[in-house]
C-alpha cells in the first residue's frame, strides 16, 4: 500500500538555523509528492511539490527533490525565521500529477525561536 | 474569491448527539474531499464527492457517518449519535478537478463530551 514516514518532532530550532525534515514513502506506480504546512488554528496550505523523479520543488525559500532512488522527499531551508513555526506535513498521491486521496504522515511541529 | 469555507469552526456535541458539518467549496470548484486529523496524528482521507456523487468513500467509518454534496449549496459530513473518539478536526478540501492541487479550509474542530 501506499505509505508516508516522517520525522516526528516537536523540534525547536534558533532563528537562520539550518532545517532539514526528512520523508520517505512507499508507494505503488509513480505518485506525486507534496510538503503542506499549517500554522496554529489554521488549515494546510500547500508548500511545494513534485510530481516525477528528480524534480524540485521550491517555494518561500524552502525547498524538497523527488529521490525515485532513495524513496525520499526531505524537505530543507538554509535559515529559518520565526514565522516558519508550524506543523509541516509530507504527503503523496498515487497519481503522477494528481491529487486525489492524498496520503500524510504524521507531521511535525517546528518551533522557531528569536 | 473566497477560499474553502468550512462551519462551524468550533462545534461541541454531547455523546449520542448529531453533528453536522458544513463545507463551501472555491467558486469553479467541484470536486469536494474530506479528511479527519486525530490528536497527535497527521490526516485521513475520508470521501472524495462531486457534485452529487460520491466518487471515493473507501475512508469512511462504515457506521454513523455520512457525506453529500448536493446540487445546491455546501457539502455536508454528518456524524450521528457521537461519541468520544470522534473528537478530532475535520478537514474540508476542493479542487476544480483531479490533476490540480487542493484548497483546504480551516476545519471544523469537533469536541464531543
């Protein structure tokens, strides 16, 4: 079946620290991957996505590749600041380019302090 | 253009209760899906619905819930005779078809004493 694992947190990092979130999957066929974000209160909004191998995908200055090899789509940004604090969440669809029934993991709480 | 509304934001129910939670997808869109976020837990998809049909129910407890989106006005997720471990945010999305990304709404949090 199809399957997200992530880091689970709660995390805390200082303000232009380094982040690196790490995601794996399993899935059948060649599905399309997805970060979402939600801050307190909040629905998730999505981050960023990618949907075939070796694809990037950016936004806000953060930033995730497709791995096909490592099964992998880590989420990274070279300097937090404190409006990053939310919970983030990697996701797939079992359908390359599609959206339908997504899949999450688990999420994970970053705090960032000033 | 107004986002994905969902009502109430907030809903308290006593056990044994109905809830009824409303979901207003974009304008254009007419795809609706609808996810459960447990405590501690990332989200569940529940039901995939178009305008009135129900495309993908595979999510849904088998008992005591339900979902419609009719040909007018919101879809609806209904939960009758509630119990605790139904309290858990619920999560509406829209879409305007399957190879677009979704719009989520900003839950309903459903709390049964």
């Amino acid at each position: 079946g199809n399957s997200v694992t992530q880091m689970e947190g709660p995390v805390t990092l200082s303000e232009e620290a380094f982040l690196t979130i790490n995601c794996t999957y399993t899935a059948t066929g060649y599905p399309s991957l997805f970060w979402y974000v939600q801050y307190p209160g909040e629905g998730l909004q999505l981050l960023l996505k990618a949907t075939k191998a070796d694809d990037k995908g950016s936004n806000k200055g953060f930033e995730a590749t497709y791995r096909k090899e490592t099964t992998s789509f880590h989420l990274e940004k070279g300097s937090v600041q404190v409006s990053d604090s939310a919970v983030y969440f990697c996701a797939l669809s079992p359908f390359q380019g599609g959206s339908e029934k997504l899949v999450f993991g688990k999420g994970m709480k970053l705090t960032v302090n000033p | 253009n107004a986002g994905v509304m969902q009502n109430p934001r907030h809903l308290v129910r006593r056990r044994g209760q109905e809830a009824r939670l409303r979901c207003s997808p974009m304008k254009g869109h007419s795809h609706v899906y609808w996810y459960r976020q447990l405590p501690e837990e990332g989200l569940k998809f529940m039901v995939y619905l178009q305008k009135e049909n129900i495309i993908d129910e595979s999510g849904m407890p088998k008992e005591r819930f339900s979902a419609e989106f009719p040909k007018e006005g919101p879809s609806i997720l209904r939960i009758q005779q509630v119990v605790r471990g139904d309290s858990a945010a619920y999560f509406c999305a829209s879409s305007p078809g399957t190879d677009y990304g979704y719009t989520f709404g900003s839950g309903t949090r459903l709390t049964v004493v």
